[in-house]
C-alpha cells in the first residue's frame, strides 16, 4: 500500500527535484542510522511526502553529499535533519511491519514464506520503533484490526474502510504540539491516507477478484474480469478530487517556510496523475511513468532518474 503519493516530477524545477532527492536519501540514511542497514529497504515515497510535510514548516534542514552504500564507493546529497527524520523513521517501520503483519492474514501460508521472512528481519526494529512511539503503534494495530473486521465482514462501505486506514495516517502528526500546526497537518494526512487507500483498492483489484481476496471495490460495485465500468470509475475518481481537494485547503492553512512547492505539486497535480495512471492500468505496468517517477526493482520506492 506504498507508492502511490508522488509528486510530478516532470514539473519540478532542478532545485527541488534536488531538494526532494535529499530528502528521500535523508530518510533512507536515517533508517540505516537508526535501525540498521535492512531499514535502508523500507523507505518510500509515502513517508518521504510525511517528512516534507512536517518539516515544511521550519527553515529547511542543511544537505551534504553523504555515502551511499547502492553506489558502493559513491555519495549522493542528504538532508541532514536528525529532529526531523526520527519519527518519521520510526513510523515507516511501524507501518511497514504492520503492513507485512497484515498480509500474513490474507495469504496461504507458502504465499505469505517471504512476508513472514521479512518480518523476521525486521522484527527488532519495530520493536525499537514502538518503544519510540507506543502511542501510533497502538494506533497502528488498533486501525488494522478495525480494518480487518470489516474485511471480514465483506463490508461494501468504501468510506469506512478508507477511514479505518486514513486515521493512522492522520495519526503520523498527532505528536505536533501547536495545535495550529497539528490541525491542517492531520487533515492534509488524513486525506492522504484515503486517497492512497483508494488508489491501492483500485490497482489491487484485478488480482483481489482472481485470488477471492478483500478488496471493498468488489463488494460495493459489480467489476467484471476485475475491471469496474466506466461509471463506477468516474464515481471512484470523485472521491479521489475531493480527498485531493480537501489536502488542498488544508495544506494552505499551514506556514509552509520550505518545501511548499514540492508539497502542492504532490498534492495537486501528483494525486491526480497517480490515480489517473492506476484507472488506466498503467502504473504497474509500465515502470517510469513520465512525470510520476518509477519503482525499484526490489519494490522500494525510487525518484525519477534514481537507482538504489
């Protein structure tokens, strides 16, 4: 369920092309620093967006070339920002374990050998990152299980199983202790975590309706071979404008002193072109979609015109 918040990177100026870069490897290298070289594997473009977003606020953090173990011998710049880059490390490790906890519960247990084997690798690091964060992991596990009881259900409720997952995104700036600050950041978040729940259930669902796996797009509307009609995709694409929207507003409420371009450009014009990829079929089947960056081929999550 990562991947899909990018920013349109066909439109950036070279500065904050730059500037997202450092930011993606400045995470990347925070999660090596803090949990070992496996939380390396764990960065991407959703967390990334998180990291823009609550640094936003503040004068932008200093970025120097640092090593960079994908080049061997090799550097790339970082934004060195240890404030900023330590929850947010500690909450992509929650998230992603969490993920792979819930992935276990819909797979056979041949299906789910690799899920388990990575949650073996990084089982101490979520341990570490929830003793960080007791409170989001909490959250975590409790929006999850939410989740999972009305999977179980077969609930047709698209609102309901977007809300489950979008209050643990919302919750990623509950710690933020001006609540002039705290407010539009949960909203611009909260918001977020529903496009990308939408736009997951949508790329998912060919595979869901063959494999008989919980996608609420099968239960709400009647897809045939996996494929929802064109009406039902207009009405998929509403929700998705308003969530784009409502970030929107809420993302003008807030002093942004850095990454503000970076920050509308996903908003505005990367949500859209995302889900305009995923309607279409594209976004996984062709790697590199102009202006919406590529995924990498071990599954992380790369900037365009960047290897790891």
């Amino acid at each position: 369920m990562f991947g899909y918040v990018r920013p349109r990177t066909d439109v950036l100026s070279s500065e904050e092309m730059d500037a997202y870069r450092a930011a993606y490897c400045g995470l990347c290298r925070a999660l090596g620093k803090q949990y070992g070289f496996r939380a390396r594997f764990l960065v991407n473009y959703d967390m990334t967006f998180l990291y823009l977003l609550r640094s936003g606020v503040r004068d932008r953090a200093e970025a120097k070339r640092c090593w960079c173990p994908a080049r061997g011998c090799g550097k790339k710049v970082c934004t060195l920002d240890q404030v900023g880059f330590e929850t947010v490390a500690a909450r992509t490790v929650i998230l992603c374990v969490e993920k792979l906890r819930d992935n276990l519960r819909d797979e056979s247990f041949f299906r789910s050998l690799p899920d388990r084997f990575l949650r073996l690798l990084f089982r101490r690091a979520y341990k570490k990152a929830a003793r960080r964060l007791p409170s989001f992991a909490a959250l975590t596990a409790e929006q999850l299980g939410k989740l999972r009881a009305l999977e179980q259900a077969h609930s047709p409720s698209i609102d309901a199983t977007a809300d489950a997952f979008a209050r643990i995104v919302a919750g990623c700036a509950a710690d933020v202790e001006e609540p002039a600050l705290r407010r539009p950041m949960e909203q611009v978040l909260y918001q977020t975590g529903r496009f990308l729940y939408l736009a997951d259930a949508l790329d998912d669902l060919r595979d869901d309706c063959q494999n008989g796996v919980y996608n609420p797009l099968r239960f709400r509307f009647t897809p045939q071979n996996g494929e929802l009609s064109a009406q039902e995709l207009d009405y998929l694409t509403q929700l998705t404008d308003s969530s784009v929207n409502l970030a929107g507003a809420a993302l003008a409420l807030l002093p942004l002193r850095a990454y503000d371009r970076l920050l509308e450009n996903t908003v505005y014009l990367g949500f859209p072109a995302v889900f305009a990829a995923v309607r279409a079929y594209k976004f996984r089947a062709k790697a590199g979609l102009p202006g919406i960056g590529r995924r990498s081929a071990k599954g992380g999550n790369t900037p365009k015109g960047e290897t790891e």
